[in-house]
C-alpha cells in the first residue's frame, strides 16, 4: 500500500475560554472549547476526503490544524510523511508551497484593497518564485485556467467588481498559482448561488485532473460531498462518528447521526417520505460535552450504555463507525409512498 499523502493521529485542538476577572478568580478551574478532540484519518495522494458534519463540529479547525494555521494541543499531522509539527522557520514555509486553502467566503478572503492579479501574484512574491513580468504572465495564466477569460480584463480589477462565483474563482486561483499538491477546500460553494455552484465543482474537479490534486473537501451539505468526494468522516462535537468509502457510507450508514443527515438531504422526488425522527434540540456545548457517545443525548435510538462508554471507531478499511448499536438498527432513509 502506498502512503498517504496526509495522516492525522489523536489530533486535538482545546480553546481556553476568556472569562471576566471576577469569573477567573470565583471558578478557578480552566475551561475549554474542545473543538477537535482525538480524531484520526488518512487521505490518500489523488482522491477527495470529504468532512462532513453540522456547525460546530470542528470541520473548519480541522482543515486548519492541517496546514498549521492554527497550532494543535496535542497529536501528529504527517505530510508526505514528514511531521510538520516539528518544522520551523525556512523549512515550513518551503512545505507551505505544497499545500494551500480555499477559504469559504469569497467576499471576506479577498483583500478589498488588492487588485486580482496582486491577489493571485503574492504567493509567488512571497516565495520568490517570479517577479515582474514573468510574474504577470504567470498570474495571467491562471486566470485562464480558472475560467476568467480573457485574463488582461480581471487582472486590474478589484473584489467589489466582480460576482461571487469570479470571486472565488480568483480564491481558487491564488491557491494554485504555486501548483500545490494539497488544498483544503473549506467548504468552497456553501456562500455562492446555486446556480454558479455546479460549475465551481466542476473546475475543482477539472483541476484536479490537469494538477494531480489532493482535497480535503470539508461541507455541511451531504448533496455536495456525494458529487464530489471519494471517502468521507462524518464529525460531530469534534469526534469522527463514521468514515469509510462514499458509496459505502451513503447506502448503508452505521451511525444514526448520519442517516439522519442523510434523511435532511432533499430529493427531487415529490412522493419520498421521510421515515426517520429528526433529533431534538441543538448540538451541546463542546465546552462541557456529554460522556459516552457525545450523540446520546439526541439519539432516537440510545440505550442505557450510550450515556456511559465512548464508542470507538469500529469495522474494516472501508467503513467503520463509533455507535454501540452497529449491526443492530436498519438505517434506510427514505420509503417511496404507495
């Protein structure tokens, strides 16, 4: 088996929570945010893993603590084999050209000030790739491949000068004018029309083809991920419940956090019923999160045990869950009405 390009093992983030003085002197006991908390997966060189889960979950703060935008509290992150906690300096900025960031907001990662083909030539500046015209003419380029033609008429323009799709088509660009090998896509379509979306997928698609990418594809939309991804995780309060082979995971779900996000996806079918129960209440508070399975409190299906023991992930190489009742519940998620 080759090795994967991205290995993640018991990756945690914990965030300390700000309190007033009054608050840090009555309540010594430190608190935290604990976005991510003990998850491990491995994405291999050439596919699309995808993230998937409600908001909160940790999805974001993931993909983040991949590329070390944000520093882990504990675990290891393994790129190409190299443990990039452990990179410094010149060494981690050489290892940045390798991998980038699709930010979800096109409106908010573009600098309102930056021309776009400032936008798309910084990275080169910062890694005194190209300079003037050679750089010009590289920006130039990716704009073309991007879909922004002609190139010379974006090229001088500002963010507020273009739509949302051009927009994030520019974010795109910038993220593969160095050719990285890795990009986390954070949830790259969730703020662009309908309409436009289908055809940013498409391109990500197409440039992965042409650049022998690798995705991190991190979405709340399940639709979304079935189009494009090739294994996904499902997170909730910052643990993976479920993982394995899309196909897999979509047509028979082990966990009934997912079924459930699966029931939620609309079909284009006006006689499906919903079978399932939409859980109660909002996901907790990952400050103080429940014990045991941290779903069991919105479980239409818990048991006594639930409340008690973590489930660990369980199964083989293609699909696995953390549910105490895997093999006992028939998860279908939708029944075609007579």
């Amino acid at each position: 088996m080759p090795e994967p390009l991205v290995k993640v093992e018991n990756l945690k983030k914990y965030f300390p929570v700000t309190k007033s003085f009054i608050e840090s002197i009555l309540l010594r006991k430190k608190e935290y945010v604990r976005a991510v908390d003990g998850i491990s997966f491995e994405i291999n060189r050439g596919e699309i893993f995808g993230l998937a889960g409600e908001s909160g979950s940790g999805k974001t703060t993931t993909g983040r603590l991949i590329l070390r935008l944000i520093e882990p509290t504990e675990g290891r992150i393994l790129f190409d084999g190299i443990d990039i906690l452990k990179l410094k300096g010149p060494e981690l900025k050489r290892l940045r050209r390798r991998m980038q960031i699709i930010f979800q907001d096109p409106y908010a990662s573009l600098n309102p000030r930056m021309k776009v083909g400032d936008a798309i030539g910084h990275p080169l500046k910062i890694h005194r790739i190209a300079e003037g015209e050679e750089r010009k003419e590289l920006v130039l380029k990716v704009l073309e491949k991007v879909g922004l033609s002609p190139p010379e008429d974006f090229y001088e323009r500002y963010p507020h000068q273009l739509s949302g799709g051009q927009r994030q088509r520019v974010a795109i660009a910038r993220a593969i004018v160095l050719n990285p090998e890795f990009i986390v896509a954070d949830e790259p379509v969730s703020m662009l029309d309908v309409s436009v979306r289908a055809l940013i997928l498409d391109l990500m698609m197409r440039l992965k083809e042409e650049m022998k990418l690798t995705y991190l594809f991190i979405s709340h939309d399940l639709a979304v991920s079935k189009y494009i991804c090739n294994r996904i995780a499902i997170m909730y309060l910052g643990k993976i419940v479920e993982m394995g082979d899309l196909k897999e995971v979509f047509s028979n779900p082990w966990h009934p956090y997912t079924s459930i996000l699966l029931a939620a996806v609309p079909v284009p079918n006006p006689r499906a019923r919903r079978t399932k129960v939409i859980p109660k209440g909002e996901i907790p508070s990952p400050i103080n999160p429940p014990s045991g399975c941290r779903f069991h409190p919105r479980c239409p299906y818990a048991k006594p045990i639930c409340a008690k023991e973590e489930p660990q992930l369980e199964g083989d190489s293609r699909h696995q869950a953390a549910c105490h009742r895997i093999g006992e519940l028939e998860l279908t998620t939708f029944r075609r009405s007579k």
